[in-house]
C-alpha cells in the first residue's frame, strides 16, 4: 500500500514551497509594478515586460452608435460579431455572432489559405445581415479586428505579426502586417470593409468594460493564457514618441504572461514543466497562473506521489508520465468536488489515469494538491492585479479621496472555477486593506472583448 509517511512529507514539503504568504505576495506586486516601469521606459533593452504601446487613447463612452463588426481570432475558434450601437439611450440595441471552427491544415499552411477562409467565413456572415442592422447610407462597414497573438503594434490599425502561438506556424506571416493580410483577403471575397482597428483581446475586454462602467481602468484575461492591460498616462511613457494624445492616456498592454521575479513562488516542479515546455524560461508567470499549465503541474505531483510513495499501488500508471492529459477542468471539477466520497475525484482519475479502487485517504489527498496548485495562481494573480493597481496609484486613498477602480476580467479560467475567483478576489483584499479594497470592484466582463472591438471600431471610425 501506500507509503503515508512519504505522501505527506511530501505534501508539506510542496505546500511550503508553493506559499502564498502576504509579505511574498507584495514582493511579487511591488516587484511586477517596478518591471511595468522599466518596461515603458524604452524597447532598447530586453525588458521582462513588453508594455506594449496599443495606440488605443480613447475609449468608448457610450456615445457609440451605428453598426460595427469585430473579428475576433485568438485560436482555433474565431468568432464573428455585429451590433448596432445605439448612443446613450438605447445603447447596444442588438448584436448577432457566429463561431467558426478554423481546419486544422490551415493552421499550419499559407497565409493567403488561412486569411482566405476567415474572409469568407466573415463575409458570409456579413450577407446574412437582417433588417434589424442598418448601416448608415453611403457609409462602409467598420471592423475591429482582435488578433491575440504577439503583435508589434505600429498604429490603431496596423501591427506585425512578431510569433505564432496556440497551435498556429504560418511561418511566411511572420513579421508581416495581420491587417493588410486580412484587408487582403477580405478584397479577394469582394467583402467592402474597413479594419478601423486592431487590438489584443485584454483591450477588447478593457474597451467592453469600460462601456458599462466608466471606472474601469484595467482588464485581465486568465483563459489558456494570461495577461492583462491597463490606462496609463501618456506622459508616463518615456518611449512613446511623437505628439501625446489628446486624450492624455493610452492603454498598455503588459504582456504579463512573461513576468519573473525572484519572489514567485516556484517549485520543483514548475522548474521541470518550464523545462519542457516549448518556451523555456519564458512566461514563467502564466506558467504559474494559466489555464493551459495548472493541470500538468497537479500531474507531476501526482507522478512523484505514485513513484516515492506508492500513491496508486507498486506499478506506477504510465498515463501518469503523459504530459499535459490532466487539463485544469479536471482540476477545478475535482477541487471542487462536494460529494462525500469524492466521486468526481474517483471519476477523473479513472477516465484520466485509469486509475481504479483509489481509497478515500487518497481521493482528499488529491483534492488538497489541487487546492494548493489552484491557490497559489489564484493569489498571484491577485498579485498581479495589485501591482497594476500599485502603478497606477490605486492601491492607496489617494490625496483626492476615494477613487473607484474597476478591473475587468474574462476567460475560462475565471470563468468556470469559482474556488480560483474566491482565492483571488481574498488575495487582492488582503493586499490592500480592507478600506482600499471597497474602492476596487473586480468583475467579471463575459466575452467583453468582442463587444469591445466593436466599440473601438467605432471609436477609430473614418465618419467620427
Ligand atoms: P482562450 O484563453 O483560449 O481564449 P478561454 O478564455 O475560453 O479561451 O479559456 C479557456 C481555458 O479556460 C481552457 O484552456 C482552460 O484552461 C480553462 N477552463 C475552461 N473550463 C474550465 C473549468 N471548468 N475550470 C477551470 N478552467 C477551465
Ligand atoms: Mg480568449
């Protein structure tokens, strides 16, 4: 049977390592909203944080009317979307989408093959445009285009492709401009339309939130990945050249995802997953956080647990050496397990692992490794959204009172695991005491990103 003495030796040893202690988790905000400084500085250096300049100045107020599309590709799924903006009043008065499922093969083929079918795709859906969409007459129809993939942004509706990610090679793309290859495109369906703007899908869900709230000043994606972008002042951006914005702001765009410090928590364990993964020594921080990473580092747990402590018997399942077959569903289903007998637990590891006839001991004591995995990048997250604050200055009362700061935030990781919003949101009240943290409103900004580069379409218009 299993060696118990082992087991739990082992567990103490990986929860201390994991801690998520206060003092550790200012270390880590302090030292994310020091990198975001140095990181608007200059692009000389190769900084941590990219802090990329988005060129979107003004956000949408409300006034928006009209109709407007928005593309919206960051994976296998790209989704079409209209709506027809109504102003103050009546605000978004109706709005349609489609999903596309993109072909496996033109993932990794050519641009004119990959661009050609997400331009029929949209203009077929453009043709089924009803009566209750009504451009205004003599008016091309706008698109805001949400590309998320490394882009190197040059101007509102323009920007090179820098790397591909997600299961995407489209090698000959690379370094080339995503909206002249989709402007292209689009001109080769006879589909008359103009890209007014291309942004990342955190700015699409920071432009959709500030739409219903005019207090929100930054927005966070925990989906597959991670990364979050944020208002800044125009004159805090030493290497934006040129004349400032009107506006006085511009949104940057982090690139979290690639954050490090000293402080992070890491293990053994995420040292080996970074190890192996694709992008050694990158994006240690979304390998701390993300949806895509949370899963394998539960497994790699569980293989030590099964090879030093004969967790699941003497043989060790091979299942257990695959990488990446637990996904964080399975995490947060069995985090969340409140059956008595941890049934959900059973029936993971079983369809997972096929792993059979577990005893109970063992079922609670995967639920606790979840629980500790799911914590800490629960309660870094937080971090992270404390050190955007801290930039921003709103992790204070400020001279002028109490400021009102939302952050919105979307994807499937905050979506769909309400234990990991629980750890979160006590995380972010921890760090900022508990007057300060009745100014900060996190909400939850559900497919904001689409509605959102509609909206900055709209804002980026020729007529406006
Ligand atoms: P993407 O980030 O790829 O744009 P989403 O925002 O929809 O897409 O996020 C998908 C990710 O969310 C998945 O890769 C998965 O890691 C995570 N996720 C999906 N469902 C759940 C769930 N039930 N519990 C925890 N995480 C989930
Ligand atoms: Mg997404």
């Amino acid at each position: 049977g299993a060696d118990w003495g082992r087991a739990e030796a082992i567990v103490k040893e990986v929860e201390d390592a994991s801690a998520t202690p206060i003092p550790r988790l200012k270390e880590v905000a302090d030292s994310l909203a020091h990198e975001m400084e140095a990181g608007l500085d200059s692009d000389d250096h190769d900084h941590l944080l990219k802090m990329v300049i988005t060129y979107v100045h003004t956000l949408p107020t409300g006034d928006e009317k009209g109709l407007f599309y928005a593309l919206d590709l960051g994976g296998a799924n790209f989704r079409v979307l209209r709506v027809q903006l109504g102003g103050k009043e009546e605000r978004v008065i109706d709005q349609e989408f489609a999903e596309v499922t993109i072909p496996t093969n033109l993932m990794v083929g050519t641009e004119k093959e990959l661009f050609d079918y997400i331009a029929s795709e949209l203009a077929k859906f453009v043709k089924k445009e009803g009566k209750k969409f009504s451009p205004e007459s003599g008016h091309q129809r706008e698109l805001g285009f949400t590309f998320s993939f490394p882009v190197h942004q040059t101007a509102i509706a323009s920007g090179t492709l820098i790397k591909w990610s997600k299961g995407f090679a489209v090698s000959e793309m690379v370094g080339k401009d995503v909206v002249v290859a989709l402007k292209k495109a689009m001109e080769r369906q006879g589909l008359d339309m103009r890209i007014s703007a291309l942004v990342n899908d955190t700015v699409g869900t920071l432009a959709g939130g500030r739409y219903r709230d005019e207090d929100v000043m930054a927005a966070v994606i925990l989906g597959t990945g991670t990364n979050a972008c944020y208002v800044e002042h125009a004159d805090a951006i030493p290497k934006l050249k040129g004349p400032l914005p009107k506006s006085g702001h511009m949104v940057i765009n982090t690139e979290w995802g690639n954050f490090w410090s000293p402080h992070l928590p890491m293990t053994e364990f995420d040292k080996a997953l970074d190890a192996e993964s694709i992008n050694p020594g990158d994006h240690i921080f979304e390998k701390l956080i993300s949806g895509m990473y949370l899963g394998d580092i539960v497994r790699r747990l569980l293989l030590r647990m099964a090879v030093e402590a004969a967790l699941f018997g003497d043989n060790i399942p091979s299942t257990l050496r695959e990488p990446y077959v637990l996904i964080t569903p399975n995490i947060s289903a069995m985090h969340q397990d409140v059956s008595s007998d941890l049934e959900v637990v059973e029936n993971t590891l079983k369809n997972v692992f096929g792993i059979s006839n577990i005893p109970l001991r063992t079922r609670k004591l995967v639920v606790e490794l979840c629980n500790i995995v799911a914590v800490r990048a629960a309660r870094l997250a937080g971090a992270g959204i404390v050190g955007i604050l801290k930039k921003l200055g709103r992790d204070v009362i400020g001279a002028s009172g109490k400021n009102r700061t939302v952050v919105a935030i979307d994807g499937g990781l905050y979506e769909h695991y309400p234990l990991f919003r629980h750890n979160m949101q006590i995380a972010v009240k921890e760090l900022l005491g508990s007057e300060v943290s009745e100014t900060v409103i996190i909400e939850h900004s559900k497919d904001g990103s689409g509605i959102g580069a509609t909206l900055l379409a709209a804002s980026n218009s020729q007529y406006s």
